[in-house]
C-alpha cells in the first residue's frame, strides 16, 4: 500500500526591526516591520487559495505573527512546533556579522569557513537544529499523509533543515542556499523515507 505524500510549504516569517539593520535575530524575540507585517499579509493572500489543511509554527511571536493571516484566511488554527524555533546564535545575537567580526576575529572567521563544525560561542550546534528541525517537519508529514501543511518558521533553521532532509552538507548551507527571502515559498513532496524538493524561495 503506498503512502499519500504530504506537501510541505516552508515560509520564512516577515522581515523584523532586526533583519532590517541585518542582525542576528536567533532565539531573541523580536517583532516585525511594517514591510513584514505586509509580506505576512502577502502569504495569507497565497494561503487563501493554497488548500491547506494545517498550518504549523515556531514558538517566536515573528512567526506566529506572520502565520495570522493565513489562519484568519483559512480558519485553520496554527500549531505551535517548538522545534521549529530559530537557531541560537550566541554571541552574535543581536549584532552584524561585521560587529561580530571586530570582537571575535577569531570565531567569525570560524564560523565563516565551516558554521557546522564551528559554532558561534554560546549558540546551538547547527548539526543539532538540523536534527531537531527535519524530525519536526517530518512528524508533521507523518502525522497528515495526503495533506498540504504550511509551517513558518526561519532563514538559518530551515535552510540547515533543508541540507538534512536533501542530504547536503550542513556545513555548506550559507553557500548553497544563501537564504530565504521572507514569507518566500519553498514547498517539500514528502513520502515515507524520501523527501523531494518541488520548488525553492519562490515570492508570494
């Protein structure tokens, strides 16, 4: 018997007061721009005509923010996935890679040749967000065969997911996939031990 796929629609949240200064926003709770409270308006339009069945998100009130229109466009009620939380990024949250690199030289560079193997201080090992994002997305593919979910969550989290689930290197994630623009659709085809890719960063 051959399992329905579940599709898999992956959103970034809308653009915060700190992607605008492009800061490190990780685990630090922070709130949208206008523009961003507009791109979520912009992904509850998609919703509205995308035939989701459920709708799921990350923790951080940037996510659960965005995903209000495409629940009020729905009426599907969110789940909240406390997996789906961004990646800690330690001693860089709230600053720029450029401050970060004047007082830590040493770790930006790190970080810069290989962020798998060289965590930034004090943050969470992205092989370890990897893990914890793909099994996430996958108990909610496991949990509805057939269906079309829609989970929003982050840039750093679900490009390391996506390197896990495509098996590709979690250490090349900054390279390969440069990042996610916001309330952008990447949709995932998922059966029973494989996982495809149908589309990639695609603007609502």
């Amino acid at each position: 018997m051959t399992t329905a796929a579940t599709t898999l629609f992956l959103a970034r949240h809308g653009e915060t007061v700190w992607h605008e200064e492009n800061r490190y926003a990780g685990i630090s709770d922070v709130g949208l721009t206008p523009l961003g409270l507009a791109q979520a308006e912009a992904l509850g339009a998609w919703a509205a005509s995308a035939r989701l069945d459920a709708i799921a998100t990350s923790p951080l009130s940037r996510a659960r923010r965005t995903a209000e229109p495409a629940a009020r466009a729905t009426g599907l009620v969110p789940v909240v996935e406390p997996d789906l939380l961004e990646v800690d990024f330690g001693i860089a949250e709230g600053r720029t890679l450029a401050e970060l690199e004047a007082s830590h030289p040493r770790e930006a560079a790190a970080f810069r040749a290989n962020p798998a193997a060289h965590p930034l201080p004090g943050g969470e090992d992205p092989v370890a967000a990897a893990a914890r994002g793909a099994a996430a997305l996958l108990r909610l593919a496991d949990a509805r065969p057939g269906h079309r979910v829609l989970a929003v969550a982050h840039n750093t989290l679900f490009r390391l997911v996506l390197c896990r689930l495509l098996g590709l290197p979690e250490s090349e994630y900054r390279r390969i996939l440069p990042g996610l623009r916001n309330c952008a659709i990447t949709e995932l085809r998922v059966v029973p031990g494989q996982v495809s890719l149908m589309a990639y960063n695609v603007p609502t």
